[in-house]
C-alpha cells in the first residue's frame, strides 16, 4: 500500500474511463435511440472536492454520448473526449498539452480497451468489479465498482496521499 501512495502523492491529473468507472456499465437506450446513463451522485462530490485541491480530472471515452458531456460540465470537468474506441493518442495529447509525465498521471478504467493507458500511468486503477486482466495490471483496485462509489475511492485516497483530504472534511464536521 505504500507503493501506491507513493504514486497517489505525485498525482497531477485523473482520467476517467465512462462506462463501467462513472457508471455501472448498464445502457439504457429509448425507443427513438435516446441513451440514458445513471452516475452516482458521491463519485461526482468526490470529483468536485479533488479538483478543488488542485488535481486536474480529465474523461476519455470510447463512446459519444451528450448525456456525458452534460454531466462532466456540471462537474466543472475541462478535457473530455468522446468517441475515443484507440484513448491512447487522446492521453499522449492530454499529457503534452498539460506538461506531465506518465508519474503524475492516474488512469482508472475497467475493461481491455483501458489497457494501453493503464500500463503507461503512473498510477493505474481498475474499479472493484475491473476484467480480472485489467485487475493484474493495476497498481490498485478501488473497494467499490465502477458507477458505485469507485471514483469517490480514489478521489479520496488521492486525497490522503497529498494531505489535502482533512481540510476537504473540516468544513462538514
């Protein structure tokens, strides 16, 4: 565990994988082609308090969904790329554009599409019920699974790592 908040401590930004991180993977689809996702309102409370600290929080995502792009505004979430089925050249971008390295960089993903960033991030998380293959890849695996309090786990072990997470508590006790 020290390992990992080694990693968690030189963290600068988080990508997030959608399906299967943000939510629980389920797609809801209506009659006219509508898509309906449910994301979990504490993930979201998590993402908000760790962008407070300083952490940028970025999506990429290999589906295009407008449902997503509303939800990641109301986070306050800047780099969001959708329809990304290869995510690897959106990360090497994100990286240059931001000036950091592999190091500063935690990956949180689920599934084998996730697997070409989960092995270049420094620090590289599956969700609780993550492919057992993107499991072994992991430097750590969240308690929750994806769309179920996932991204609030690791919002708040970066959080612990750096420092930060007492003062983000101070102000509800």
């Amino acid at each position: 565990m020290q390992d990992v908040l080694a990693r968690a401590k030189a963290v600068r930004l988080v990508i997030f994988d959608v399906d299967g991180v943000l939510t629980d993977g389920s797609l809801f689809l209506g009659d006219q082609g509508e898509e309906y996702k449910a994301f979990n309102s504490r993930d979201g409370h998590g993402m908000t308090m760790l962008q407070e600290t300083g952490v940028i929080l970025a999506v990429i995502t290999g589906r295009t969904s407008e449902v997503v792009r509303l939800r990641m505004e109301s986070l306050g979430i800047q780099h969001l790329f959708q329809g990304r089925r290869d995510k690897l050249p959106a990360y090497e971008d994100l990286k240059r554009s931001l000036g950091l390295e592999d190091a500063q960089i935690a990956y949180v993903g689920d599934d084998l599409m996730d697997l070409p960033i989960l092995r270049r991030a420094g620090l590289a998380v599956a969700v609780g019920d993550a492919h057992p293959l993107v499991q072994r890849h992991a430097h750590w695996q969240t308690p929750s699974g994806g769309g179920r309090g996932a991204a609030r786990d690791l919002c708040e072990l970066i959080m612990e790592a750096q420092g930060t997470l007492p003062g983000m508590l101070e102000c509800y006790l």
